[in-house]
C-alpha cells in the first residue's frame, strides 16, 4: 500500500524515478538525525534528495516513533505511517514546511 502511494504522489506531481522507504527503529533514526541534522535524538521521519534518474531520495521512517505519534493523535498506526510517508516523499521532491507542503499533504492524504 505504501509502495503505491509513493509511485502515485511521483506520478502526480509529473515525475518519474523511484523514492525508497525504510523502516527502522528509534536508535537508528538516532544515529540518522545526528549524523545528517545535528539532532541527538528521534525523529519520525527523515528524507534525502538525490539528483539521480532513477532514484530521487530515500524516506526513513521510524516505526517505534510513528507508534507513539499514532497513540498521541488518536489515529491508526496505518494513518500514521501513510501521513509520514507522504510527508517524505514530499520532501524528496522539493518541499519544505509550509503552506505548499501542508496543501499537497491533505490531497495526498485521501490516496
């Protein structure tokens, strides 16, 4: 499901290439936010951007995060997990925080 919702947002926004999606538990996303932002400590989701044809970025996504989050909003983990990734991807594409962003969010969120 989260496969088909990454090829349909790259779709959409008139792309072609390929956004990878991993999942991982808290220490790793750790180490990722330090390494990558200069945070010491977990996030729920990190994206890279790449200049490559084929491959435009990578998602990682914290499971051990998403959990607690869906329990703090009172929605499914499902819920969860598709709001990160959409939030991910779209950041591989190009957007960052902000009116774009939380537009392109609610649409993608109804996929």
């Amino acid at each position: 499901m989260l496969e088909m919702l990454v090829r349909r947002i790259i779709k959409e926004e008139g792309l072609k290439g390929k956004v990878d999606v991993s999942l991982v538990d808290d220490d790793e996303i750790k180490k990722l936010n330090r390494k990558f932002r200069k945070k010491d400590r977990p996030t729920d989701v990190l994206a890279f951007s790449y200049d490559g044809d084929k491959l435009l970025g990578d998602v990682i996504i914290s499971r051990e995060t998403a959990r607690r989050n869906a329990r703090r909003f009172g929605v499914p983990l499902g819920s969860e997990m598709k709001r990160l990734v959409v939030h991910g991807v779209l950041h591989v594409l190009g957007y960052d925080h902000g009116r774009k962003m939380s537009h392109a969010e609610k649409i993608y969120a109804k996929f």
